[in-house]
C-alpha cells in the first residue's frame, strides 16, 4: 500500500521541480530584482527622503542639475555606477544612471563607457536582467562600451578591462545563470558591432 501511495505523489513532485526550474530559467519570473520603474509611490518617496541619499542625485532628478563634462556629472556618475553597496537606494541610482544614458550627448556620451562597464560589472545579475525586458537600453549600453572599448585595443583608452577581458569577467559572474545567456550574447554581439564600425 505505502508503495502504491509513492508511485501516485511521483507525478506530482516532477511536476513541481519542473516548474521551479522552468521559474529559475525564465528571466521574466524573477521577481528577486526591485527597479524603480516597478516601485510604488509610498517606495519612491521613502527613498527620496533618505537621509543619505546623495545630493547630486535629487538635483539632477529634479532638473536642478544639468549633466555634461563637469565636475558634478563625473561625482554623480562615480556615486550611480557602483550599486552593490548602496542598499534601497540601489534601484533609484540605476534608473538615474540609464537616465543619463539616454540623455547624453557629445563630450559626456564619450566618457560613459568607463561607467557602463562599471556598473555591469559591479552588479552583473541585475543589469542583465533588466536588459531582458529593455533592449533599446542595452544598445546604448554596448554603444557606449564598444567605442571605448575600441580604443582601448588602440591603448588610448583608460577604461579598465579590454572587450576580452570585460566578456570574459562578465561571463564568469553569470557562469551559474543561464536564464542569461541570450542577453549576453546580444550585448556581446552589439558591442562588437559598435566596435568593428570603429575601423
């Protein structure tokens, strides 16, 4: 009898490891990630009111501040692309910082590759998965990489790692995530073709 009960659960318990592992390979059902665009308004405003939120941020948020190749932009961009120990001020920071992606333009586009790559490789799982749902993003992204990535194969860059050192870090982060690799394959691809439009 205690066999015959076994055999009858044994459907029912494959049925559930498939859908947790059809959950883990789904970027779309990661709900482990918060991003300010998903947060509510009571969220918002919790952070906006921290005390230690930096002072650049709320400036260039309220329109007080205008981004370009100045020392306030650069402060900014050093405090937005390190987002591994700013805490629930994280999700703010990183949508401030696509902000400027977005925004950019001519003297300060060119410094944003330093900052891209930064921000990737300090929080690798999180900009990745948001890339899944925001590819316009991830061109700019691989934009901004790939033509400073291009001089540094040049040696005129001061950006920190090479293309095949940055991909190769990159892929060693995300080793234990596969739900990822199609992302990282089109921002490897992407920067590579920003890269060979370079020559």
């Amino acid at each position: 009898m205690k066999i015959k009960f076994l055999f009858m659960f044994i459907p029912v318990i494959l049925s559930f490891s498939h859908n947790s592992i059809a959950l883990q390979n789904n970027p779309k059902t990661d709900t482990t990630f918060v991003y300010w665009e998903n947060m509510t308004k009571n969220q918002r405003s919790d952070i906006l009111n921290s005390k230690h939120i930096d002072k650049y941020a709320i400036e260039f948020y309220d329109g007080k501040l205008k981004i370009g190749d100045n020392n306030q932009t650069i402060e900014l961009l050093n405090t937005l692309s390190l987002l591994s120990n700013k805490g629930n001020l994280s999700p703010f920071y990183f949508f401030l910082f696509n902000r400027i992606c977005n925004e950019a333009d001519g003297a300060l586009s060119e410094m944003l590759g330093d900052y891209c790559q930064r921000i990737i490789l300090d929080s690798p799982a999180y900009t990745i998965s948001y890339f899944t749902e925001h590819k316009t993003l991830l061109k700019k992204y691989a934009e901004y990489l790939g033509y400073e990535m291009y001089f540094k194969s040049e040696g005129t860059s001061t950006i920190k790692y090479s293309y095949p050192i940055f991909k190769k870090l990159l892929s060693q982060k995300l080793k234990s995530k596969g739900q990822y690799n199609s992302v990282l394959t089109l921002l490897c691809s992407e920067i590579e073709k920003t890269m060979n439009k370079m020559n």
